[in-house]
C-alpha cells in the first residue's frame, strides 16, 4: 500500500477529530476532581456561568492544541519512517 499525501490527510483528519475528544473528556475529567463541581456541559448556553465556561473553554482549547500538535507530529515521524509522503508544506 502507497502512503500518499493523500492517505495522511484522511489520516491526520481522523486524528484531529480524536484529539479533540480526548482533550476534551480529559479536561471534564480533570475539572470534576479538581474543580468545584461538573464543568458547563455546554458553555456557549447563556444558562452556564460566564466565568466557568470561559476557563473551562480556554483549558478544553489549549490542551486540545497541545495534544493535536505532540500527536499530529508523532504520526508524521512515523509515516516518513515507513516511506509515506507527506503533503507540501505551504507557507
């Protein structure tokens, strides 16, 4: 099988939508132990608490970042190690 640039932008999609998933269960997990309460199921509601539901995106979108950015590159490394072809980098 052919790693093309195609295949690792299906590839790297997939992995996009996983590591927002787990940021973003990683972070309610987090928030139940260490924070007061269950965090706003939907902060963007103008029912949740405007102070929560700021923290509580600002957390979801820097670790959802971090995750995206250390697993996207990790899986480049691999696909490179394994002859893949990665896209052109546009700049």
């Amino acid at each position: 099988m052919k790693l093309d640039a195609r295949k690792w932008n299906v590839l790297s999609g997939i992995i996009v939508v996983a590591s927002s998933y787990i940021a973003s269960s990683l972070v309610k997990k987090t928030w139940k132990k260490v924070g007061d309460g269950r965090p706003p199921e939907h902060p963007r509601l103008p029912t949740a608490n405007l102070k929560t539901a700021m923290v509580v995106a600002g957390i979801t979108g820097i670790t959802s970042a971090a995750i995206k950015f250390v697993v996207v590159r990790f899986a480049g490394k691999q696909w490179r190690y394994y002859g893949g072809e990665l896209p052109e980098q546009r700049s």
